[in-house]
C-alpha cells in the first residue's frame, strides 16, 4: 500500500507534465499550420460547413423549388474559385451544387473537369511550390478527379458524358491505357454514347501490357464488321499488333501500314525542253 501511494504522486507529475506540453505545443502547432497553409505549402483542412453535412435528402426537404437557384448561385461562386485558383473551395462548393442536383451531368463533368484537369495543369506550372509538392498535389487531384466521377456515375449510371470526362482524366493525367480502355468500354451502347468509343476502347486497349492479343481480336473484328472502320488509326493499330504477336501473313488484313506509305512528291516534273533552273529552250 506504501508503495502506491509512494508512485502516485510520481504518476501525477508525469501525467501533469505531458499535460503541460501538449497545451503548450498546441498553439504553437496550429500557428505552424496556419502559416504553411498561407504560403501553400500544405492543403487546408476539409471545409465542415453546415451545407456540406446535410445530406441530398436534407437540402432537398429544406431548399425545395430554390435547389436550383441555389445551385446556379453557388456556380458563379465556383467560377469565382477557379478564377482565383483556389481547388479546395472549389471542389468544396461542387460537392454542395451535386447535392442539390445529383442528376445534372454537367454539374459533375464540371466538377471532374476543374479538378482532373485544370487543377492538375495548374500544379504542373506553378513554380511558387517545391516540385515534390507540386507532384504530390498534381496526383491528389487527379485521384481526386477519378473519385468524384465514381460518385458522380453511381448518381447516373447511363450517363456517358461523365464516363469521357474519367476518359481524359485517365488518358492525359494519369496516363493509364489499361483503365482508359475500361472506361470507354463502359461507354459502349449508352443512350448518348459517340460512335468513336468503340474503337477508342480497343485503341486503348492495345496499349495495356497484357491484353494486345484481346486488342487484336476486338479491333480485328472491327475491321472485318464495317468498310467504315477501315480508318488509318484503326489500321495502324492492327499492323502494329499483328508484328507485336507474330501473324501470320496469310491471316494479316491487306491494307498497307498508312505510316508507311510512300509520300507523292509535291515536286512538278520537268518539262521536255526544261533545263536546270528553270531555263526553258525554244
């Protein structure tokens, strides 16, 4: 019992103390935070506004006809973010438009078009942040992008103008052929899909390690549907697969690889009486 009693106090001191540092390490902390997130060296904490929390329903119920005019407001807002190059507030702002009407596509092609794309573009040239934070920034938005499309294709599973726009960001930004095929894939045979998907799947496909002989098939059986597939991209896709798995020639398509095509000469042949430079003879 004496010994207890000879620890405790012991026990009190430490816990006082550790007590004392975090309330002294507390404000100096948020201060450093403050500051790095100032001079753009760190991002700024998720916005926890009263509209970001209520949930679809709520702003429904509480909004009711003024959704709209609420959600046309807050795009100007927006506009004003991306004119200031502020993506934090912009995505935030986005995430309440959405809420309030989840089913205008173009509300979430905006949103992932800001965020994949202009955001990413805007790390690539901002030289006021050291170049690992411009990286690391570039990939979070990006990433970012994709998640926002995700959400933005549970809210709309027909929609194929939300699934071109995840297509870029994959394409350009993050430079994944194998996710960009998948996409335009799922693309195929939606209400407002273009006509160029189908092949830009199997394009996109040849270029994913691992599936050039199901790119051969699928852009194979293109060529062979349509004469109206008989494209030079198509095309050159296919020469390139049928080197790449060793076809046959018998089995190969007979149109030339277009990127080796001999060039016309643009160059007007001599005339018979014609002498160098130019000189005619009578």
């Amino acid at each position: 019992m004496n010994t207890i009693l000879q620890k405790c106090p012991r026990l009190v001191l430490v816990i006082a103390g550790l007590a004392l540092f975090g309330f002294v390490r507390e404000p100096i902390e948020d201060r450093l935070r403050v500051k790095l997130v100032e001079e753009k060296l760190l991002l700024p904490p998720p916005g926890q506004t009263a509209m970001e929390q209520m949930s679809q329903s709520a702003l429904m119920g509480t909004l009711g006809g003024l959704r709209s005019l609420v959600a046309v407001f807050l795009t100007l807002e927006a506009y004003e973010h991306f004119s200031n190059k502020d993506w934090e507030q912009l995505s935030q702002t986005y995430a309440v438009i959405t809420n309030l009407e989840p089913n205008d596509e173009e509300h979430w092609v905006t949103w992932i078009w800001h965020i994949g794309i202009n955001a990413t573009a805007n790390m690539e040239i901002d030289d006021r942040l050291p170049e690992f934070e411009r990286k690391r920034r570039f990939f979070a938005y990006a990433l970012e992008a994709v998640d926002i499309a995700e959400r933005g294709i549970k809210q709309n599973p027909e929609s194929a103008t939300i699934r071109m726009q995840l297509a870029e960001v994959y394409r350009e930004k993050l430079k994944d052929n194998c996710a960009t095929s998948r996409v335009y894939g799922d693309t195929i045979g939606l209400p407002d899909a273009l006509p160029f998907v189908e092949r830009f799947h199997g394009y996109f496909m040849a270029r994913c390690e691992g599936k050039e002989q199901e790119a051969y098939d699928y852009l194979s059986g293109l060529y062979r549907e349509s004469e109206r597939n008989h494209l030079p991209t198509l095309i050159v896709e296919i020469k390139k697969l049928e080197n790449f798995l060793n076809i046959p020639v018998p089995q190969r398509i007979p149109d030339a690889d277009p990127d080796k095509r001999p060039q016309k000469s643009n160059r007007k042949k001599p005339a018979p009486n014609e002498l160098p430079g130019g000189i005619i003879v009578p």
